[in-house]
C-alpha cells in the first residue's frame, strides 16, 4: 500500500478537507498527502515510499527497528529540529503493557468482555448495560428508549472522569459497577423528565480522536479479535518525520492539559487523566466482545468520544435479535454528560420523537453527519452460523470464507 499507492477516494478527501490547514502548515505532510497544496483529485493515487522502507526495517528488526537505531535517530532530530522535546531515551523506554480486559457477567446471564482503563469505554458500556436493566427500556416506545439510553449514557460519561492509567491513579471500578450504586443511579431516571447534568452529583470522588480505525476478526476455531487503534484527530498532529514517512498522533489531546476544560471533542478534564510522564491518556476505545452460551458478538468501531455509544446501540440491537446487518446500520444518537446535549445524526429521530424529547427537557444537537464505522460479528453457537457486517457509513467490508 505504501510503495504502489492507495487510489483517493471520496472519504480520503473529506478527512484530508478537515484538516487541510493542518497538512498544509507542515512540509512534508504537504508533500506526501496533497497535491500543490491542496486535497488530491479523486482517483489519483498517494505513494508512500520513505514510510515503506520504515515499514521493512520493522519488519526485519521488529521494536528495535522503530525505537533505536537509525530510524529512532532521524525520528527524534525531526521532531526537535520542529521544536518537540523527543530523546532517544524516550523512545527506548517505551513498552507496550498488556492488560486483563474488563469482564462483567450482565444481568441476562451474558459477560461482557471490553477494554479497561486507561479506555474508559468498556467501563461506560457495563455501567450503560447494567442500569438500563433496572429500567424498562424494551417493552417503552422508541421515545422512551431513546430517553432511558441518553440518561444512562448521561451518568456513565459523569463517571469517565474517575477513570486514568492504572500505572498512575487509582480506578475505583468496583465502586463504579457495583449492584447497588448502578440501582441508585437508574433510580434517579424520570421517566418524562431529562436530568440536567448540572443536577448530577459530583463523582463518587472528591477527551479524544477520530482518526480511528476498527477490525473485528475470528477464525473457524472461534478465537476472535478486537482491535481499535487511534491517532487521535484525522491524520494525527498533520507532522510527518521527514525521511521517514512516520505521520504523528496527537494522543496528547486526550490527556486533561486543563481540568477545567474540555478537549477537542468536548470531553471535560479530570486530575486523575492529567499529564504526566510515562502516563497513558485515557480513550473511548471500546473493542468489545458479548458472551452467552448460546452465541458469540464482537463490535467496535472510530468515532472518538462517542464510540462507547455507537457500540451500546449495537449490544441493544443484538438483545433485540434483529438482524446481523442492521446492527451497524441503525441511525445513532449519544450523550456525554457535557456538553449537555443529544447529539445525533439527521435521521436519528422523527418530527414527532425531536419534540417528545425536547418536551422532556433535552437540547437536541444534530451533527450533520452520518458518523462512525462499525464492524460487528456474530457466532450462533447452536446453529453454527458466523455472520458479519461492517458499516454501511464506510467503505469497509464484511467477509465470512469457509474454512
């Protein structure tokens, strides 16, 4: 891909539009993903030929390839020669950690199994998951679902704030997913009323990136992967290394720079998601996957901070047992406690539902576009059926072979 190009194509340039300004502010971001300083045509093609011979060298020589050597030499005189504070003992520090995924047993018997903290996304689905039981979500209309899922979602976004690196803070995810604490906070829902979020009580004590990508993957012996990855805004910090072809994140934006504030997907601050050094920011990712002895489901999906929401739409949809290929499909709504608004793609609600839920108190907040692109699998254990579908927002695809 690198070497004999990719062809642009209609979502190439719509990303590239957004952060035109970025690209163009940096040479050689310029020189590789635009064309005399603009977004490429359609079908044309974008060659990467310094990131192929990087891709070889990690190849051949794996970490060490990447994170010392003449490639971690050019890396860091890039980035100070730009005004960045890189050191070679930054790079030979850096160790990936592996981590226990979150496992919750769910009230209908089934286990989730999602990412833990420093994503906070696994979290919010088991909270969201756990306090919809206490509600009667599945026999209300679709107003009063849509209801029930934004408060909930209201409360698991208040609670993200309690939540950083493990290394680095302590996450009280007991106190978090506990029976009684999650009944208490389902109580609070009214029924025909929105929570203002500045009605919320603090925490029990005292931001981030779409340029994501998702894949789900199982095999005929039924071992299965999720894998979200992220350089945060779309084409990351629009800085690529010169000679290197290594375009960087801006995972630094998902850090609380300002506990006061918000980053640039509205997500407020927190002192336990501070910076610091060493320190891993905390994220929306939530590749996810649902057990139950009869069947088998993995999501997951880009979007930033509204992943864990597009993910609890499709875990609803398959409680709903509606088709594989409407769970990524359906039109999508979230909520994240501030600001405090539905946000919502322009289908996601009728005439009639935007008043019943304005009449409720919510403040309804369209995005003007369609967003995310999820990939969802399915395993019917008795049947033996695998099914899969990927996003029809995306230019993904979903593929089932025979073994």
């Amino acid at each position: 891909m690198a070497e004999q190009g990719f062809t642009i194509d209609s979502a190439y340039r719509e990303r590239a539009q957004w952060r035109l300004k970025a690209l163009q502010a940096d040479a050689e971001s310029a020189r590789l993903f635009l064309r005399d300083g603009e977004v490429p045509a359609l079908g044309s093609r974008l060659y990467q030929p310094e990131l192929a011979d990087t891709l070889r060298l990690i190849a051949r020589d794996g970490h060490t390839g990447f994170y010392s050597g003449e490639l971690a030499d050019r890396l860091v005189e890039g980035v100070r020669a730009a005004g960045g504070i890189w050191s070679m003992e930054d790079l030979a520090s850096y160790q990936v950690v592996e981590r226990a995924p979150l496992q919750v047993r769910l009230n209908n018997g089934d286990t989730l199994i999602s990412a833990p903290p420093p994503s906070a996304g696994g979290v919010a689905l088991a909270q969201s998951l756990l306090m919809l039981d206490w509600l009667p979500w599945r026999s209300d209309s679709r107003v009063d679902r849509q209801h029930a899922v934004t408060e909930v979602l209201r409360r698991a976004y208040r609670d993200r704030r309690l939540l950083g690196d493990p290394d680095h803070v302590q996450n009280p995810i007991t106190a978090l997913l506990a029976p009684d604490y999650l009944r208490q906070q389902a109580a609070g829902i009214e029924r025909e009323r929105a929570t203002p979020s500045s009605e919320l009580a603090e925490p029990l004590t005292l931001h981030e990136g779409e340029h994501t990508t998702h894949f789900s993957v199982m095999d005929s012996r039924g071992r299965a992967v999720a894998a979200t990855l992220s350089i945060n805004l779309m084409f990351g910090a629009a800085f690529t290394v010169p000679g290197t072809g290594v375009l960087l994140n801006d995972e630094m934006d998902d850090f609380a720079a300002d506990v006061s504030g918000a980053n640039a997907y509205g997500l407020t601050g927190s002192r336990a998601n501070q910076i610091a050094a060493g320190k891993r920011p905390l994220s929306s990712m939530s590749p996810s996957f649902i057990e139950s002895t009869d069947d088998f489901a993995s999501f997951g999906t880009p979007g930033g901070s509204r992943i864990p929401s597009m993910v609890l739409l499709a875990m609803l949809a398959r409680q709903d047992q509606l088709p594989v290929a409407q769970w990524p499909a359906l039109p999508r709504f979230h909520h994240q406690f501030l600001p405090d608004a539905i946000q919502h793609e322009d289908d996601a609600f009728s005439l009639e539902e935007r008043a019943a839920l304005q009449q409720r108190g919510h403040s309804l907040s369209p995005v003007g576009r369609r967003y995310g692109n999820l990939m969802v699998l399915h395993w019917d254990k008795r049947s033996g059926k695998v099914s899969a579908a990927s996003d029809p927002r995306g230019i993904g695809q979903a593929l089932v072979e025979a073994p």
